[in-house]
C-alpha cells in the first residue's frame, strides 16, 4: 500500500508537467500539425469518386470484413445471440479458468470503450451530413459488426499471453504474432503486430483520451454558460479532474477496470437508454414519419451531397468510429475473460455492437430525428445538436445528458488506456514500471486535450483508429478458418454437456 501511495503521489505529481510544457505554445502545435494530420488523413482515407460520392477505401476495408465474418460464420451475429445471452449472465462459467475477470466483466470493460461520445455526438454528425437515411446504413454496420467481433475476440482469447503473476495480455499484437507463425508466415505477423501495437498506442492516446476529454467538456461548456463561463477559461481543470479520476482507476489494472466498468456502464447505459426514450414517446405522433424517412433516406436521400453511396459511407464510417468491429482494440479486453474456451467471449463479444449500435445509435438517431432538430438550420452541430434534441422536451435534460457524456468519456478513457498499456508492454516487454510510465503520460494528454484545439491532433487519432483495422484484418481473413474449427469443436463438447 505504501508503494502505491508513493507511486500515486509521483503520477499526481507528473499532472501538472504538460501544463508547464504546453502554456502558450498550443498555437504552435495546431500549426506544427495541420500539414502532417493533413497529408496522414488524405492518405488512410484516400477516397475514389462513385458517382456523386467519395467512396473510403478503408471504410470499403472495414465493410468487406464484416460481411466476410457474416457469410463465413452462416450468420452467427443471429444464431449465436440467445447462447452469448447466456454466457454473459454467467450460466455456463467456471471461476476456476484461466484468466482476470468474468465474461460479463470482459464485456463491459470493452463496450466502455466503444459506447461514448461516438454515441452523442457520431450520430448526430451522420444525421447532419446524410439526413436520417445514414441510421439505417449505421444499423446494418452494427449488425455485420457482431460476426466481425466474434471472429477477432475469438482469436484473443486463443491467442492470448498468459503472464508469470497470472495476468493476462491479449489482442492482434499476439494473434497477428502467434497466429500467423503457425501458418508459416511467421515474418508476417511479426510486422502486422508491432505495425498495430504503434496504430493503438496513437488512437489511445488520442481518440481514447484527448477526444473524449475535449467534446465532453464542450458539452459541459455548452449547458453551464457558454463562451466566459469557468469551464471555458479553465478548461484545464476539468481535464486534470478527470485525469485524477482516471488514473484512480487504471492504476488497479484490469481487475479494477473491470469492477468499475461492469457498475458504470449498465447504469450510464440505462439512464441514456431511459431519457432517450422518454423523449421519444414525447415525439411518439412523429415517430412513424422517422422511422419512414430511416428507410427512405437510406436508398433515395434528397439534397445530400453524395446521393445513396454517400449516405451509405457516411453511415458505416460514423458505425465504426462508435463500435470499432475489425478495429481490433476490443480483443485486448476481451483476452482477460476467465474461460477455456476462446469460442465463448467471442460469443459474448458479438454483443457489443449490438448494444453500442444497433440499441444506443439507433435511440440517439430517433431522439435527434423525431425532435426535428437536424432540420432546424441552426448550425449546431454533434453533441450539441443532441444536447438541443433533449432540451426540446425537458430544460433540464441537457444537464442530464451532459453528465452522461462525461461517464461515457471516463469509461471510455479507462478502458482505452488498458489498451494502450497493452500495445506498450508488447513492445517494450512487461514491467510494471513501463506500465506506470504510460499510465502517467495517459493523464497527462488528458489535461493537456482539454486545453488544446484537436482539430489537428484528432485528426491523426482519427487516422490511427482505422490504421488498426489493416494489420487485424488481414490476420482476421487468414486465421477465420482457424475459428471455424474452435466454433464446431465448442459446440460438439457443449452438445455433449462436456463444456466447463
């Protein structure tokens, strides 16, 4: 206890070192970067013209995935979705199989990750640009998102390292590594996995960390007063607030992760899911007419630029930003579950983008859509344009969904920090104090994103997140057969009543 005090100490410590470093330079950065983040963000979405659209070849990457995962797996995303009900309400676990944490924890330690401001905000940006037929295509990602997740979790759990002191570290870095060695492409997987480990340790720190920071915070900026309130001239406050209660939790390590995510996410989620559909039943006479124009504007969108593929790429990108399915950061929390077979988690894994999109994107999509706010001409954009949906029914639901966003920012920030510590250890090797280190330098960037113009910098975060996506599906496409044999030899035990 006394060396975690006095390590907890130095991390306090080491908070107030990017506010010394970065004062009165941050016009410097913005400008140091806009070329790099520019020509990096014109190169992973470098796009083809399809008629009136711009088509992203890494969103085209991400979908062909998903149907691959669904076709090859005969649907598992639907067949597999009463068993992994089952599995995650504990009903065929064994405490004493390897691992840290149960499959309900596992999960939601990854679906903290993924259910966030994406959430809020990523879907009022697609309803924005692409009028509500972007929902529907956000949908169908979701959907073709579970088998893609059942493929890569599996393959974690498979995979996974299991450490001296019994921790567990998981994820493409060791089923890019391990995995294609065995197919004899051993120099392969060496370069995917260090390649993904760097991809990670970037999003980590920007998309997992200085994003969720700075938007929550603009959504607080925006409910408490505005431009001149507090929060706006001392932003870096509430970034070392957070930072603090960060690093609380991830000191603890998964174990504690998990603990916190599997209380806070059920009951963020709850309260999201339950305003939301207060607000809904508000607008219950215009429900009928969104639901119509989900559909309508999916495959005949009027006045977006674009026309139907556009809607189409626009839906899926924003889907993927939000559930992150072929991403591969998911496997890395799922890797810690306590079971013998792999098969299990990614069962229980498929779950996530259902939650995270099918259920929340499509709740935040009929708030925005039946309120009419989309369609106002306000120029009120993401989260705000939320924020402004709740506040149509109740003026105090804004502070609601404000406070919201910031649990989603936190459970978001913990988990992928987890992620980060993991990309790092595969690198340098595992040592508490590399862990430590990083651990530090993660609540650092998060006083330091709240004070910044992420413009620039999210940009390159953005960028990193699909970068992901090359090295683990090209291991999630030679290793699918490798699952397809788990999956049957699962189900012929668990027939023959010999699962554990």
């Amino acid at each position: 206890m006394k060396n975690f005090s006095l390590k907890f100490l130095i991390f306090l410590s080491a908070l107030t070192l990017p506010l010394k470093a970065f004062a009165g330079v941050d016009q410097n950065i913005n400008e140091f970067l806009a070329p790099l983040s520019k020509t990096i963000s014109n190169i992973v979405f470098y796009s083809l013209p399809f008629g009136e659209a711009n088509v992203e070849l890494i969103v085209i990457w991400l979908i062909a995935g998903g149907v691959f995962c669904t076709v090859y797996f005969k649907f598992i995303n639907f067949t597999g979705f009463k068993h992994a009900i089952q599995l995650v309400s504990g009903k065929f676990s064994n405490k004493d199989s390897v691992g840290e944490v149960s499959h309900f924890r596992a999960l939601a330690t990854a679906l903290s990750g993924t259910v966030g401001l994406g959430n809020i905000g990523g879907v009022a940006v697609a309803i924005s640009l692409g009028g509500p037929g972007a929902t529907f295509w956000m949908i169908l990602s979701g959907f073709i998102g579970m088998s893609l997740k059942f493929c890569e979790c599996t393959l974690g759990v498979k995979y996974r390292k299991i450490n001296a002191d019994g921790s567990v570290s998981g994820g493409p870095m060791y089923y890019l590594s391990k995995g294609l060695k065995e197919k004899g492409l051993g120099g392969l997987g060496v370069i995917l996995a260090y390649t993904f480990a760097v991809f990670c340790i970037l999003a980590s720190l920007g998309g997992g960390n200085m994003f969720q920071v700075n938007q929550s915070l603009d959504l607080l900026i925006f409910v408490t007063g505005g431009s001149g309130s507090f929060l706006d001239l001392h932003s870096w406050v509430y970034g070392l607030i957070i930072a603090v209660l960060v690093g609380l939790v991830i000191i603890g390590g998964i174990t504690r992760i998990g603990s916190v995510t599997s209380k806070l996410v059920p009951s963020m989620a709850l309260i999201y899911v339950v305003s939301s559909l207060i607000i809904i039943i508000s607008n219950y006479s215009q429900l009928p007419s969104a639901i119509s124009s989900i559909f309508t504007g999916a495959f005949s969108p009027e006045g977006v630029t674009g026309g139907f593929m556009g809607v189409l790429i626009l839906g899926f990108r924003r889907a993927v930003f939000s559930n992150e399915a072929g991403i591969g950061s998911a496997p890395i929390a799922h890797s810690a579950v306590k079971t013998d077979q792999p098969v299990t988690e990614g069962l229980v894994s498929l779950l996530e983008p259902f939650v995270d999109t099918v259920v929340i994107c499509t709740l935040t999509a009929l708030v925005i859509i039946t309120t009419g706010v989309y369609s106002s001409g306000q120029g009120i954009e993401g989260a705000r344009l939320t924020s402004q949906a709740f506040g149509s029914v109740l003026p105090s639901f804004p502070y609601l969904l404000a406070l919201v966003a910031t649990l989603f920012a936190f459970s978001t920030m913990i988990s992928w920090s987890y992620y980060g510590v993991k990309a790092v250890t595969f690198i340098f090797g595992e040592s508490r104090n590399v862990e430590i280190l990083y651990k530090i330098i993660f609540c650092g960037f998060a006083v330091v994103g709240s004070s910044l113009d992420l413009e620039k910098v999210i940009d390159l975060s953005d960028a990193a997140l699909f970068l992901m996506a090359i090295p683990n599906l090209i291991g999630v496409y030679i290793l699918a057969s490798i699952v397809k044999k788990e999956y049957a030899n699962y189900f012929l035990k668990f027939n023959n009543r010999e699962t554990s």
